[in-house]
C-alpha cells in the first residue's frame, strides 16, 4: 500500500474509533438518565446499570487507542519505519527509539505531542486507562445536571481526576487533527 493511502487508511480507521467512543459516550448518558437513582446511590452492579460501567471502560479504551493510532500515523508520515510494537510513547526521561528519531526529524511534532501528553486530560486518561487494565474495576463517581454528566475517578496517583466525558473525545479530535494537518 502507498504511503498517500496507508494515511488515509489511518485517517479513517481513526475516525471509526472516534465515532465508537462517541457511541459509548451517548449510551453513558442514556444509561445514567435511565438508572440515575440508582447510579446515583451506587447501584451499579445490576443488569440495567451494568452498562454504564461498561460503556465507560470502553471509551477509555477507545480514546487511548486514538492516542496510540495517532502515534503510528506519526510513524508513516514522518517515514520513521519503527514495527508496531516499537512505536511507543514515554515519559521526557525514559524517551522511546520512537521518540528521539521523531525529535530528530520533526521536533516541532515531537514538542507538540510530549505537550498533549502532559496535559490534565490527557494525564487522566492515561491515568484511568492503566488503572483499568492493572486493577480490572474502578469505583466512580458522578456528578450530573440537566446537560452534562461529569465522572469523578478515585484517586489515582494520589490525584482525583474530575473531568467531562465529551473532553476526552475533543481533545484526542483536535491532537489528531493537528498532527494530520
């Protein structure tokens, strides 16, 4: 496959993931306003409340799989050539192979990234998606109007991490947007 179509495959593929994780997100509200007294008091491990569990971890994973997709679009576009497994990102101290040859090649993208990667959002995100992959459950919160729902996390790292739904999705939209630009 030419590279021109491999980054529209990217483009694309990371457009389906967006619309999943949009998918979860409006059966969280629709879940929640149907079984708020119930999620509301922590009732959340019957069969009509299940799913708002469910479709939470689900948009986490969603949305970090954004992340990770963005990466291995920066891979291509940048002709980088790292395996998949290779293509990876760390913290400043512990930079990838990935990460020093994209810093080499296109430092203003390597800046941009590490930005993101520092940002509320994204530290939550990131925060949330290892707690769920090493601890299988996490308790939650919910704080709700008449708009909005927000999910308050446990504390992770000694951190609470508060923070609305849709952000998640706007913020991986607009980091993937600028690197596709």
């Amino acid at each position: 496959m030419d590279k021109a179509s491999f980054l529209k495959e990217k483009r694309d593929n990371f457009a389906f993931k967006l619309g999943a994780a949009k998918y979860h997100i409006q059966m969280i509200q629709t879940v929640f306003k149907n079984n708020r007294d119930l999620i509301v008091s922590g009732k959340i491990d019957l069969p009509t409340t299940r799913p708002f569990i469910y479709h939470y971890y689900s948009l986490v994973y969603e949305i970090y799989s954004c992340f990770d997709m963005t990466l291995h679009y920066v891979n291509k576009k940048y002709d980088l050539n790292f395996e998949n497994k290779d293509v990876q990102w760390k913290n400043e101290k512990d930079k990838t192979k990935f990460q020093k040859a994209l810093n080499d090649i296109s430092p203003q993208t390597y800046i941009y990234i590490h930005t993101v990667v520092e940002t509320p959002w994204f530290i939550a995100l990131k925060a949330t998606r290892n707690y769920l992959t090493h601890n299988g459950i996490i308790p939650l919160q919910v704080e709700y109007n008449d708009t909005k729902i927000n999910i308050i996390n446990p504390i992770i790292d000694d951190k609470v991490l508060h923070f609305d739904l849709n952000l998640w999705g706007e913020e991986i939209s607009k980091f993937f947007n600028n690197i596709y630009a």
